[in-house]
C-alpha cells in the first residue's frame, strides 16, 4: 500500500485506513476486522472516546495489544458526558482535554497517541486556549502530533492558521465534494493533510449495495442515476468502491481515505482500492462533470 505523509510531520499512514465507528461493540468480530486490516497493509485507525461511549477505544486498543508500532493510532476529544444529562456536551477547554486524554490512553492501553485530533470546533470556542492543551501534551510526548476533525471551513481556517496541526478529518467524496471549494485549497497552500471520511458515503457509492435513501444534495433518484453514470468509469478491474475510493485519494493534499467497514466483505473491496491504479486527470474531470460540485452553505 501507497503511504504518505501527514503535514510535514514525522506520521507517514497508508492512503487507506480503517474508521473504525462501524466495527460495532462484537468485540471477537471487532478485533478479528482491525487484525486483517493491519494484515493487509492498513496502519491508520481512526477512534474517538465518543464512539460506543468509550468500548470502541477499549476494542481498538486489545486489537492493536502487541501490534503497537504497526499503528498509526488517531483518536479525537472534545465530546463529555455530564452524569445525570442525556447525550454529550461540548467542552473544548484545556481542563478537560488535559483530563479526558487519560481515559483514552487507558481505554486504548497505551502511553501516546500518534494522532489526537479535536472532534468538532465552533468559531466561539476559546481556540488559544484548546491549541495551548494540544501542544501541552505533545511536549510531554502523551501525542506525537495534533488535528481536528469538522466541517467548518471557519473552525479549519483558525486552527490552519495559529496551530502547529498536520491534519484536518473532514467528509470528501464523489456526493461530497464540498471540500474541493475552500477547504482543500487552504490545506494545501498550508501544506497540511486532509484525512477523507466517508468516501464510499456510508454505502451510498458500495459496489453491489444498493441505496434505500439519498445523501447530502441528491435524492435517492439523482444518486441511483448518478451511480449509473458512474459505471462506464467501472469495469472488472475496478469497482464502484473502489473508484470512489481512488477519487477521494485524487487530490494531492488528501494523505488518507478511511472508509468504515461492519464486514470482512466491506473491509476487504474497500482495501483492494490501493491495488487499482489512480484515477487519471481525464477521469477525475469526467467524475467532476457528472456529479455536483457542491459548497459549504453556513460556517463559511
């Protein structure tokens, strides 16, 4: 597998990871999915303490026991659990970053973390104050390096522009192209990395699965005819998956794509996708023409 580099850091991730929120709480299921993954060339796995309340951390880190130094190992902050509240609250302070990366380090048994990112962000946020517990603990080595995972350009301007962070997590693929407007141009030109999620858009690009509802700007219509369309780009060599795969790995600013995977089935067509050459400029056009480009509507 291809790997590449994240921002100008020391963290070099094979081009496609495993998110793993959809491994599900099975923890036999689970452990046996992120093994063959690492088997198979994959080194990013993408967490969050948020995810099964904590258990993903807790799956993620005995299937990585004694594997460590094969990991690229990202998980997120920001979401807490007040006791007595429903749901989770917002808490981006330095007090509980500084507190809440303990857990994680003890749910995913281990001493650092290669990538912590910052799961979410608004423009309100005391940003000096999160960038100020970021770099806290990447000088006491509890973090190698720092990112956010949103999908607010405003949020991802500030932190591009007064933080040391090597990557932006954001939504990118063929029904989402909403980074290509302002997003991506910005990473570049900052010379950071984006880590596309959702590539294969929770199935609604899967090759042999067949969408029950729209995403984003297309109604199940539109998205069945746009998946038509998008078969003369397929053939046996080449998927669907995969083809929207290799387009979210298209531009030159994104390191990583991290489709989910509940199945051996999924994890494997998506992992194919580093065996298949990249998509050509001419093809990358044609996938542009026939799809909607797509903008960031507020948070601009």
């Amino acid at each position: 597998m291809r790997t590449n580099r994240l921002g100008g850091s020391e963290l070099y991730v094979g081009e496609i990871g495993l998110g793993c929120m959809s491994l599900g709480t099975d923890e036999e299921k689970a452990v046996a999915l992120v093994h063959e993954a690492l088997e198979r060339g994959v080194t990013l796995l993408d967490t969050a303490d948020l995810y099964d309340s904590g258990r993903n951390e807790e799956i993620v880190g005995k299937a990585i026991r004694g594997r460590r130094e094969q990991v690229v190992l990202a998980t997120k902050v920001g979401n807490r659990r007040i006791p007595g509240q429903e749901g989770w609250a917002w808490d981006p302070s330095k007090a509980y970053i500084l507190s809440a990366v303990k857990d994680s380090l003890r749910r995913l048994g281990t001493d650092y973390i290669d990538l912590y990112q910052l799961h979410g962000g608004t423009i309100e946020d005391p940003i000096d104050e999160t960038i100020e517990a970021f770099e806290q603990l990447k000088r006491e080595g509890v973090i190698r390096e720092y990112g956010i995972s949103s999908i607010r350009p405003n949020v991802i301007r500030e932190y591009a522009s007064r933080s040391s962070i090597v990557s932006v997590m954001n939504p990118y693929s063929i029904v989402d192209r909403r980074a290509e407007e302002t997003v991506l141009p910005l990473l570049e030109k900052k010379g950071l990395s984006l880590i596309a999620r959702g590539p294969v858009a929770s199935g609604a690009l899967a090759a042999n699965r067949q969408p029950s509802k729209g995403v984003l700007d297309y109604e199940l219509d539109e998205l069945l005819e746009l998946r038509e369309q998008l078969e003369q780009l397929t053939s046996e060599g080449r998927s669907l998956s995969q083809l929207a795969i290799r387009y979210s790995l298209g531009h030159p600013s994104v390191a990583a794509a991290i489709p989910g995977a509940s199945s051996r089935e999924q994890l494997l067509q998506n992992i194919s996708a580093a065996d298949i050459p990249p998509l050509t400029e001419e093809e990358i056009q044609l996938v542009r023409r026939l799809s909607k480009a797509g903008v960031y509507k507020v948070h601009r």
